[in-house]
C-alpha cells in the first residue's frame, strides 16, 4: 500500500492543551483539506474514548488515532509532534495514561489497510532515535522526510 503523505498535513510544535484537543484539530486538517468526510471528527474522538492509541514505549511516545475507512476520502496521514507532552490513554493498558509528544492520524482509505499501515509504523514506533529526530525536527520538511523514510 503506498502512502501518500503531504506537507499540509504535517504540524510541528503543535500547542494543545489535551488529547481531544489534539484529536480535533488533526482531523478538522484532514477534512478541511479534503482527505476525510467531517464525520470523520466525531468519528476519531469516539474511538479514542473506546480504543485507546497511546502506545507504550519510552519518550518520546506516539499515538495513533484512526476511524472508520468509510469516513476516509483519501489515504494518507496528519502527523504532528507537540510542544508538550499530553496524556494519551494507554492502548494496553487502558485505565493508564502516557506522556505522547507525536500523532500520527491514520486516515486510511481501504478495510485492510490499517493492520498494513501499523506494521509500518511500528519500526518508527520502536526507533527511539528517530521519534528524538521527529521531535527536535526544524521544519515540517525535515519531519516529513523523517517519516517518509521509516514507513516508504
């Protein structure tokens, strides 16, 4: 599955007080820009409350919120490092939060393409350097290239 991934969907230092906050402003990107249909934004913090996407890992941590592939337009992903860290619930472990400076939204437009995309972004998930890079990144450029190398 190759993605497609686009410079207006990348947002670095992004300053949200919560991880709705965080949720909507990613997803209002993806609509606004034509890749999801609004009820997407709804969609994506509904299933945040239910299937916690903070993955467990050492700082920095990442969340991977998704919705419904019938919600999506196109496939690509909104990826965004925080300027601070904010409280994810744990995928694992759901009653437990993590400190996640990255999201990676998967906007993802086929029924099985999400299980592909997660294996993709497990190695970037289980790179501990690179997530450092991600986050000290000076440019959506550079974050971009970062991510279009650990997942192409």
């Amino acid at each position: 599955m190759e993605v497609y991934l686009h410079e207006e969907l990348v947002f670095r230092d992004l300053d949200v007080k919560d991880a709705d906050d965080a949720l909507g402003y990613l997803a209002e990107q993806l609509f606004e820009k034509g890749y999801v249909k609004e009820k997407y934004i709804v969609a994506i913090k509904e299933r945040e409350k239910e299937y916690p996407t903070g993955l467990p890992s050492t700082q920095p941590a990442v969340a991977i919120p998704h919705a419904n592939y019938e919600l999506v337009e196109k496939t690509t992903l909104a990826i965004a490092t925080l300027k601070e860290p904010i409280e994810f619930h744990n995928m694992e472990e759901n009653a437990a939060t993590l400190p996640v400076q990255i999201i990676i939204m998967m906007a993802i437009g086929e029924p099985h393409g999400q299980v592909e995309m997660l294996q993709k972004i497990v190695g970037l998930i289980q790179d501990e350097p690179l997530r450092q890079e991600m986050v000290n990144a000076r440019n959506n450029q550079e974050l971009l290239k970062l991510v279009e190398t650990a997942i192409n």
